[in-house]
DNA sequence: TTGTAAGCGTTATCAA
DNA sequence: TTGATAACGCTTACAA
C-alpha cells in the first residue's frame, strides 16, 4: 500500500506515463477524458509523486529557502506565512536561522547556495539589509525575494510595509492625547526598517509642529531600551512620551519607568513597534504597530515562486499596510 | 562550474563512481590511499552530492519531519536544536506548524506520513500528548521520538526533562522565603508536562510541611492566567505566592496583581515555568524555569536518526536536567 | 579492496 | 493529443 508509482497510475488509466505527466503537471495538451481517466486512478491508488524523482528529472527543486535571524521575534510568522504559500504551489521549504553577520553571512549564504540546491531564497531583515547580501545573491544567481525594502534605484524583488507612515500616525495619536514632549528612541543603525521609523517619527513631530526632542539609539534589544529610557527620563523637562522603534526596546523603557517610578501611562506613555508577542502581556499592555508579516510572507513566498518559475518575469515590489494596536500605554498626557 | 557529478569526481580521481560512494558515505571497505585522491578530487572539484539523487537511488529520504504547535513559544529553540542535529548527520528537516486538535491533528499526521516521504518524525509537546498520536505514529510504522514523557509503562523513544522535580524545588525556594500560603495555577489538563508541575508542587508542599491552597486550572494562555490571578488574589487570607505553571499564565498573573494594586514581589511572588522570551522583559522580571529546550531537541533529532539508521536499535528516553532562573518576581514574604 | 551494471521514479525529447 | 525512451545522479546488488 501507499507505494503506487507513476507506472501504476498510468497502467490503471491505460495510458503512458508521460501522459500521467502531463496530468500531474497541469499541462494543456491532454484531452479532457484522458485526464478525468487519470485523476482517478490517481485518486483510486492513492498515488502521490515522488518528490525525489521529480527533482532530481526536473529542472527545478521545488524547494525554497528561507534565510532569517535565529531568535528573531517574527520567525514563527514568517514561517507560517510562507509555508501557506509553499503548499498552495506544492514546493517545501527548507529553513535556515543563521547567526552571521558580514563576511561569515555571506560565506553563509554562498554555502547554501551551493549545497542544498534550492530554487530560490526568501530573506527577512535584518539579514536582507546585510552589507553585499543583495550583491551576493545577483552574482550567485540565485533568484530571491527579501522581505523588506528593495535599494533605492532598484526596483527589484520585495515585500515591504509602509513603517514610515505608520510611524507618523503614531505621533499624530500621542499628540492627539496632549502630548507635546514626545522623544524617540531609535533602532539599530544597520537595519533599514529602523530608519524609516524614525523618519516617520521626523515627519510626524513636523507635521503636528512639535520640536523633536533627544533620540538615543538602541541595538533594538531590551537592555538598550532600558538604558535609552533611564537617559531620557532624566531630561529635564521630561518627555511625557517615548515612541520606541521597536517592542523589545520599549519594554525595555518601561522597564526603565518602572525602575524611575515613573508611571505608564500616568505619567509617561510608551509605544512599540512590530507587535511581538510580549506586547500583549506586558503590563501595561503595549501600543504598538502590527505588521501583516504572515501576509507579507505568503506575498513574498508566491512572489518568489511565480519568479522561479516563469524567468522572464518583471521585477515586483509589493506594500502592504500596517495596522496600529492601541493597548494600555499610551494615555493623556499629564498635565 | 558548481555542477560536478560523482562521476567527474570518479574521473578525476581515477576511481570508479561506487568507490566515490563509499567514501561519500565513510564505508570503511576503501584504502586509506585511495580515500585521500578521492577526498582530494572532491575539494578540487566543489563536488556537492545531489540530494535529490541519493534519496531517490537509497531506501532513506534525508529528511526529518518536525510537528509543533504553531505560535509555540519555544518552536524556535527547538528548531536551532534540531537544525543543529541534522546539519551534523546530514540530514535536512521540513518543519510542520500545526493547528489541529483531535482527529484532524491525526489526519494531518497522517498525510504528512504519505506525502512527504521522511525517515521520521519529531513531535513536540502538547502535540506529542494527544490523544492517539502515539498510536497513529506506531500504526503508520514511522519511526518518531517525542519531546515530552513516554508514556508509562511504555520505555519509548523519548526525551523529557525533570519537571515534576524542578517544580519542587520552585517551592522549596519559596519557603526558604518565609512564604507559607503558596497558591498554583495549573495548566491545559490535556499537556502532560502540566501535570508533571502540578505533582511537584504537591511535593514541595508536602515536604515543606505546607498545606496546598486553591489550584485554578488555566489553559496556559495569558488571559486565563489573569483570571486565575485575580480568583487567588480574592481569597482570604490571600496568598503570599502564586506558582504557575508556565510563563504566560504567570505574566497574566501578574497583570492581575498590577490590576489589583498589589505589588510584585513587595506583596506577591510569582514564578513562571519555560523562561520564554518575555520572561526576562516582563517587568518585574520573572523567576522561572529554564528547559535546555535545545539540548533536548538536539538529543531528540540525535536519537531519531539512530534510530532511522541502526533499525535494530533499543528504545532509549533521556531526561535532561531543567534549570531555576531566579529574577525579580519573587522576594521575601510580607509580613 | 574495487568495479560493473541495474535500478530508483520522475521529466524531457522527439517521434508518431 | 499521445507515447517510447533516454536522461537525471546517486545507491545497491553482485562480481572480480
């Protein structure tokens, strides 16, 4: 049981088996009784096609890589998002968390590139902002789709959110609750995600004709959000609100507040950004921005796989909104 | 370039392709000589075995299969732990993020199984605890290895770590803290590292001399830990200590302190189980249990492909030895 | 200790 | 619109 071949099918159906082919791939030359004939047998023997074969026959491997940081906060929902799409097309994914920055990242990447033969890669940041990754993957050929802005003046392969916008209603909503003191506490330099929120913030405060006030930068993890946050409270006048760019740091800032005794959001209101798990379960709970990013992956997952498998294809680069999630730290401003 | 078969290495070498294979694979029937122009002739040539090749010629496919609960917290951990392993012997791993329950978590199970064709399958708690799943894995005669308990009576493939053990001496913390009315929050009745916690805590109450209090059952989510909270919170007297059995339903406890005006640790300890992330951004952070959550999916993958390799081979469980992280959470008991 | 030849289950080529 | 038949790059008998 369970071990019918192509053979078989095509001996139930009564015909070859290239047009047992045909039928599995959806090609167009195969009359329509022959292929109802076809599908069931299939469906009769229980059939399914040796992934092995077919690689290994094809041209292709129907297999896609997915290159992001190990313990990065949206893995899962990356994962998620893309592996909706590799079922939908019938290709498999191989996951490749990965450490490296620099030269061993691209070394890295080379070695994937090389040795798990995959039709193409799907990079999330902060790996797709690395120095030279983009670079890489043009000289290796390895056809990608990154998960984050593509370069200025290239128009290429990429799904992205609109963080600088989003990042400016954020402002609009603090200064809608009186806030006049508003600082920000930025994210790692090196990640292009951070920049556009920041802008965002930029335009916001210019928007509402607010002075942007001291923006420390963090490394986008907790205990420099708690570091930015202990500097920022000790500002005279004090800000009655820090804009984080991202959930770790501001958690971190309240941290900080908490360690002040300073009140969120009494007397301080704080906000996030991407929305991460954590957000909901601090206390209190976190405003913040959520991203679409099982949307943005699936996008970015067919994106990769209509590439692969149709060459000639134009360069695509997609936008999908965020969404703010107001939660309990952010309130009027203290008077 | 980047194409060389096993054939160009056989030439290259002046070998046969078998003889190439045999070193490919450390059979031992080569002379040392012979193995060295071949090795040789692999690094000259960049020479890369095609998968796809050597699953479709071999009985073996390669591959592992990893079914987890999706939005897991530790999915990630066990992931690196595995990812760990195969790399080491070769192997690649399709992951499997799961949503179902009950006969549909079978169904997918069971597709899994005949679709992709793995050598085995990993199972992670509270998959690897439903109902019939080990039976099904028996009944499809694929070869597994669960994280989480093997059943009694049954020596299974397995590894686990200490948690009823672990959860005692939460509680012996805690009495050497003065506390006395020490409460718990229980977890999903159906994931059987919950009861484990429970059974430990009963212990160290017993072997401290205490009597147990009230035990909510939670669903290990955050919110239901925050009903549970604010349930112990109402008691009279009320408890000096809520012990939880895993971080959400601790972070949610504490929510319910915050929401209740009573300060953690000043009024109330709480403990957690998992060290997830938030567990060290909650604020205060939390004092919690720290699984070796890579370890044992290392271990996991390990035994897994022994036992896809070496068919003979005897049931082996392991248990790995889990760790107090004492943080803020918990401090002296009020007087 | 090494090599020869026959698969493994698909897709691709080319003819019918 | 269909079908022989040859790849694809390895492993596995079976010989030598």
């Amino acid at each position: 049981m369970s071990k019918a071949t192509i053979d078989d099918v095509a001996r139930e159906a009564g015909v070859s088996i290239k047009t047992v082919s045909r039928v599995l791939n959806g090609e167009p030359l195969v009359r329509d009784a022959t292929r109802d004939r076809v599908k069931q047998a299939i469906v009769a023997l229980d059939y399914r096609p040796n992934a092995s074969a077919r690689r290994l026959a094809g041209k292709r491997t129907y297999l896609l890589g997915l290159v992001y940081q190990q313990n990065s906060s949206y893995a899962s929902r990356v994962q998620a998002g893309v592996l909706d799409a590799c079922r939908d097309r019938h290709y498999e994914l191989l996951i490749h968390p990965c450490n490296e920055k620099g030269e061993a990242l691209l070394g890295e990447i080379r070695e994937l590139a090389a040795s798990r033969r995959v039709d193409g890669l799907l990079l999330t940041p902060p790996i797709s902002d690395g120095a030279g990754v983009r670079e890489l993957l043009d000289e290796l050929r390895v056809p990608s789709v990154v998960l984050s802005k593509a370069d200025e003046g290239d128009a290429g392969w990429s799904v992205d959110t609109n963080d600088r916008h989003i990042s400016r209603q954020l402002i609009e909503h603090l200064e809608g609750l009186g806030h006049r003191r508003i600082a920000y506490v930025r994210g790692h330099p090196d990640h292009k995600a951070m920049g556009n929120r920041y802008r965002g913030y930029l335009d916001g405060m210019a928007a509402a004709g607010l002075e942007s006030m001291a923006a420390p930068v963090g490394d986008n993890a907790f205990e420099s959000g708690r570091r930015c946050g202990k500097e920022l409270l000790g500002l005279n006048p004090r800000p009655t609100a820090i804009v984080c760019a991202n959930d770790h740091m501001a958690a971190g800032v309240i941290r900080a507040a908490h360690e002040a005794g300073v009140s969120v959001p009494g007397d301080l209101s704080v906000t996030g950004f991407d929305d991460i798990p954590l957000a909901g379960q601090l206390t209190p709970g976190l405003t913040t921005v959520r991203q679409p990013m099982e949307d943005m992956a699936h996008t970015a997952a067919q994106l990769l796989i209509d590439r692969v498998t149709n060459p000639g294809m134009e360069n695509n680069a997609h936008v999908l909104d965020s969404a703010l999630v107001l939660r309990d730290s952010t309130g009027p401003a203290p008077d």
